[in-house]
C-alpha cells in the first residue's frame, strides 16, 4: 500500500473521506503553550495594560476586518474612522469602539470560539452594550437584564454584555462568577461538603464578604462583581431571574424523590473578550445546553455532584460490572434530556449538536478558510468512549497549533468524531482570565485562609499522555503510548535525542487508498526508557506551571534526572 504523508493543514474525514485545507490558521498569532486539552477550566495570570503600540497593531487589523465585513475597505468611511482610532489612541493610549463595532467583534469572537460546538449560531448573538456602566449596583442590574433576555420565559437566546475595557489608572471591571448561575458549597464541621465542590472558594470569598446562604445542597451564589473602584459587592440573585429544572425520569420515579434540580440557562461571565487591541474584561455571555454537556461536566463528574452511583443504584446495577457507571451517566443524560423537554426549556441533543457543526464546520473552509476547532470540546463524551484507538494531537511548529488525528470506530454514532481539526487562536477571542478573589484585599483576612477545592486537580482527558517539550520553542506535544504493530515494548526501536527533540513537527504517514476500509495515522513508538524521559519531563512541565510549586521545583532533582534520561544514563 501505497504511503501518503498529510499536510499539517489539510483535514480528512474518516468517515466520508473529504478532505478540507484550513488556511484561516495563517492568522492565527497567539502560542499554544501547553496542550490544552486536559483542562476543564483554565486560569491565566493578571496582565499589564496594553502599550499603545500593542493596541494600535491589533485595532489595525480589526479595523480593516471590519470594514471589509461590510464592503467598505479602503473606502473614505473607514480612512476617516482609522484616523480618529490613531489620535485617541495616540492622546489616551486606547480608544472607544463604535456600538456596531463591539457588536461585530462580539460575535466574530464567538465564531472564533474552538471549544464551542454551538457556535453555528454566531450570527444571532445579542449584545447588550453596557460601556456606560459605573457602579456595582449598575452592573448587577445590567446582568438581571441579561437573565430575563437571554432566558426568555424557557426559551433561550444567545446573549452577551460588555461592560467597559480594561483602562490605565482604574480598576478592572469583573464578575468572579464562572458562571452567572451556580451553585454554593459549604464544608461541613465533619469535614464532608455540601453542594457543588467546584465552588467551594468562590463560596468562601462571598461568606467572606458577608453573604451567607441557606445551607442547603443547591444554594443559588450570589453576583459578585468589582466595578472600576476596585471593591468586590455581592446581590442576592432575585428568584424570577433564575429558571430551574426539576429532574425527573418517565420510569424511575427515585429520580424527583431526590429533589436534584439544574438551571436552565448557562452564562458564563469570568472570561474577557480580546477585541481590536482592547480588552473587555466583564463579559457574561450565554446560549443554552447540550444534554451530555449537563452530566459530563456536572452531575456525573466524580468531583461535582457524582450522581452516576445514586443512578446506578436507582436503577438497581451491579457495581462490580465495569462498565456500569457508563451505563449509568448515559441514562443520566436522559434525565436531563427528558426534564428539560418536560418544562419546555431549549435545550439541544449531542446528535443534533455533532451534526450540525459538522456542516458549520465545513460552510466555514468554504467561506472563510478554516475553522479553529479543538477536537476534544465540540465532540461530547459518548463519541470519545466509543473509540477504540487513541488519538493523537502533534504540535505545529510553523502554524504554532495542534491537529488532532483520529482512529475511527465503525459503529460510533453522530460521524463528527471521525473529522481531524485543527486547533488555534484567531482574534476577537474569548479568552481565560485569572481568579479576582485569589488577590483581592479582604482586610483582615487573607484569601489565603481559603480551602483548595476538593476537587483537587482539572479533569484530565483520558486519550492523551501529556508531554513538556525540552525547547522553549516547543511548547507541547501529545504522543499515545501505542505501537502499529505487536512487538514487544522492550524490542521497540529506542529514539535518539535529537529526533526526540523534533517530536513536535511529526506527522503520522497515512494510507488514503480508497480500497482501505480503516486508514490508522501510525503511533509513535516509545520505549521503555523513552517512557521514563517522558514521565519525568511531564512532572517537570506540571511543577513549572503551577506557581504555588515553582519553590518545591527549586528545591527537586527533576531537572538533573531529565538530564541523566535524556543522556541515555540509568536512573
């Protein structure tokens, strides 16, 4: 057979066998510094104002992007705006976007979204200008809005709003919510917790600031919003803002006796919106729910809500069997699937969702040239448990992406787990921002006084082996522990330094032979002493990314042994 090595950029679908060329990544100027798929959430740290240089370089190219969205480049409309940008920016080192301005940026960012497989709808996305806001009280009021808007009596519509940018001599304007509705948590005199883990600090910094909630498992948190003085306020979210979901099943009546709830609209309002050199660092947006995004995330992770063992007992499974809690979570699913249905609540099905950003995904090579997508978000949990063959993510040195190569499985269900994609930043962006409470000034007290939640670490995808580059200027690359074929791991043939160091720019080779049913990407091979080199280089990158634990680094014999394997030396 005949062997075929795929260009970084060009994109096959196993199962139809189109292929796509993505040059929409040529735009891409923001560094994929480690690999991003095992992070449920991701905090970065606080960043200085902008130069003006900066802004001026990124509100150029926004600019011309948007003018010639509209068939006007170049013309006298957008000569005459560009030369009101350079003197504001010039006077004040930023200046104030035109409403259609931010309207257009806003959505462009969401069309830009790789994590989001909903973003089809990015054109319909409402933006709630609320530049204009100044206080605390005015911020909580402006979110109210948003929640009677966007929630629609059940009927959900994609929102956003953007409060000001980030500007020298104020503060930053922010929500310390992830998300605009969330459950509290509390831990008990016994140790145990109630409510959900993930918001366990959150909910301490609000207790801190004087909030204190009914104690129950599914307390709403209030707001809690900073506003340019600088000082965080907390409001109570009044009840007809917030739609809830009762949980139920058609067959398992146990399901309502135990009086778990979720809410219906998902708003998230702890990132910033990176947008023509300025920063928008309180943007709460929302849209509506995929059905295994609910239980994945939530209700059945181990370190949430882990309702997948009182289902399985519910239904009456035996826990010894192996696959018993993947059983449990997909009847999970339909719970939530079905509850939302019964109270009319917009809601959308893995299925439905897989296929229609299959066809978002190729209209958007058509149109634009690419589409950035990470491979891991936009295909729920059930099309990943059905593989049987890893995945494998490489790092792009030149494009500075990952693409994501896939082994099918012939009886997976919705075909979007068969696309490769390409996974990268484009600006506008939505993007990460850090924890206010973690710095905020609390008086007396310290934030330091804050329990870690119990959750202990991000959850981690299951398809990839983590792997730190040794060169700065290889951030990351993903090798599965898998050979082609069934040598024996000791007779694996060993790589030599040099080639380990080129890791990141491989490609796997691949048959396209049309008369091959299953074209597998060929694994890398790793030896054993390989496999040691790795495991040492992973702890060293995960010391290095945590700042609590730069000192404990310091103080280890990580990087003197990294040195011993890389050298070929016995441990």
């Amino acid at each position: 057979m005949a062997e075929y090595t795929y260009g970084m950029n060009m994109l096959f679908n196993y199962s139809t066998r189109d292929e796509l060329r993505d040059t929409l990544v040529l735009k891409s100027n923001k560094k994929a510094l480690i690999c991003p798929e095992n992070l449920m959430y991701t905090f970065e740290e606080v960043k200085p104002i902008r130069t003006k240089d900066a802004v001026s370089c990124d509100a150029k190219l926004f600019i011309d992007e948007f003018y010639a969205s509209i068939d006007k480049f170049e013309s006298t409309e957008h000569r005459n705006r560009w030369s009101e940008i350079e003197k504001q920016i010039e006077e004040s080192d930023d200046y104030i976007m035109k409403t259609e301005e931010i309207e257009y940026g806003a959505t462009v960012a969401w069309r830009n979204a790789p994590r989001c497989p909903g973003r089809s709808q990015w054109k319909n996305l409402k933006v709630l200008d609320c530049r204009d806001v100044g206080t605390a009280q005015e911020m909580f009021k402006a979110m109210c809005d948003h929640l009677e808007y966007a929630t629609n009596e059940g009927k959900l519509r994609p929102a956003i709003t953007v409060f000001p940018p980030r500007q020298k001599g104020r503060c930053d304007f922010r929500v310390w919510n992830s998300s605009m509705i969330g459950y509290a948590c509390y831990k008990q005199s016994d140790g145990t917790i109630l409510g959900d883990p993930f918001n366990l600090e959150l909910t301490q910094a609000a207790q801190k600031l004087g909030w204190k909630g009914k104690g129950t498992k599914q307390d709403i948190l209030p707001l809690i919003v900073q506003a340019g003085d600088g000082k965080a306020h907390f409001f109570d979210i009044p009840d007809e803002f917030v739609l809830q979901v009762p949980l139920c099943h058609p067959i398992y009546k146990d399901v309502a006796d135990l009086g778990y709830k979720w809410f219906a609209l998902p708003g998230v309002s702890s990132m910033k919106l990176d947008c023509g050199g300025l920063e928008f660092s309180a943007i709460p947006f929302s849209g509506w729910y995929m059905d295994s995004e609910i239980v994945a995330h939530y209700l059945g992770d181990k370190h949430r809500f882990n309702l997948a063992p009182v289902m399985a007992d519910i239904m009456s499974m035996n826990t010894d069997d192996r696959y018993w809690r993947d059983y449990a979570v997909r009847e999970l699913v339909f719970v939530v699937e079905h509850s939302f249905r019964e109270a009319k609540i917009t809601i959308d099905n893995h299925q439905t969702a897989c296929k229609t950003f299959i066809e978002h995904f190729k209209s958007e090579h058509e149109e634009r040239g690419g589409c950035p997508t990470e491979w891991v978000w936009v295909n729920p949990s059930f099309n990943r448990w059905r593989l049987t063959e890893p995945v494998l993510t490489s790092y792009h040195q030149r494009h500075q992406c990952l693409k994501t190569y896939i082994s099918p499985h012939p009886f997976a269900g919705t075909g979007l787990q068969f696309q490769e994609t390409l996974f990268y930043w484009i600006k506008p962006l939505y993007d990460y921002q850090d924890q206010p409470w973690k710095t905020y000034n609390f008086g007396k007290h310290t934030i330091g006084t804050l329990d870690m939640p119990v959750r202990g670490r991000p959850a981690r995808c299951p398809f990839w082996l983590h792997v730190s580059g040794i060169k700065n200027d290889v951030p990351f690359i993903s090798i599965p522990y898998q050979s082609t074929d069934d040598t024996p791991e000791s007779e694996q043939p060993s790589t030599s330094g040099d080639e380990r160091m080129d890791l990141p720019a491989l490609e796997p080779s691949m048959d396209r032979s049309p008369n091959t049913e299953s074209p597998l990407p060929s694994m890398v091979n790793v030896s054993n002493k390989d496999k040691d080199f790795i495991f040492f280089q992973s702890i060293a990158s995960c010391f290095k990314r945590l700042p609590s634990q730069q000192k404990a680094f310091a103080k280890s014999k990580i990087e003197e042994i990294l040195c011993k394997v890389a050298n070929g030396s016995k441990l």
